[in-house]
C-alpha cells in the first residue's frame, strides 16, 4: 500500500500492476493476519504480514503477465484445488466459497 492510498485504491492498482485487469471492488472478503508468519531479513528487520481480500468485478483491461506474476488465468474450482498455493492464499478462497456475506477477520 502506498503513502496516501486508500485500501480500495491500493487494491485496483496491485490488480492492474499484476494482471493487466480494471477492477472495481465488490466486497471485502476479509483481513488475516498471523503471528506464526514473521518474515526475518539480513538487515534485522522483520514483518508480519497483514493480507486484505477483495471480492472484485473486472471492468477492463487485457490479462497478462508482468514483473510481477510469472502465470496469469482463470481457473475452476476443481483446478483451484490442484494448484500448488500457499496456505495464506488458499483461505481467503475457501473462506470465499462459503458465501458468507460479513468479513472474515482471522
């Protein structure tokens, strides 16, 4: 998120950045966070990450790669199940699939 952004904002542009895709945000999905994932550096620093999922319609734009995606698409919810995701990222999918309207905050 940059200085000045807000969440939705920083959500539209990550999307852009990373797929090529115009969105506009739905929902929010939900906000996780946990202790169990510290990220340590050389330097020292350290951080925890705080994720924040957004449900989103695309608008426009162009599916693709960038510098920061290696593979871009569109999957089913059997190929889901199949890739090879990190759990950080499988559970706001699950928790998507349940189809619970208020936000998740784990």
């Amino acid at each position: 998120m940059d200085p000045g952004e807000s969440l939705e904002e920083c959500c539209r542009r990550e999307v852009w950045e990373e797929t090529g895709l115009i969105v506009r945000v739905v929902r929010l999905i939900g906000i996780y966070s946990t202790p169990h994932r510290v990220t340590y550096y050389a330097d020292g620093h350290r951080w925890q990450t705080v994720s924040v999922t957004f449900l989103t319609a695309m608008t426009g734009g162009t599916l693709g790669l960038s510098d920061e995606t290696t593979e871009v698409g569109f999957f089913s919810l059997e190929e889901i199940a199949q890739l090879d995701l990190i759990d950080p990222h499988r559970k706001p999918v699950q928790d998507f699939l349940v189809g619970q309207e208020a936000a998740f905050i784990r």
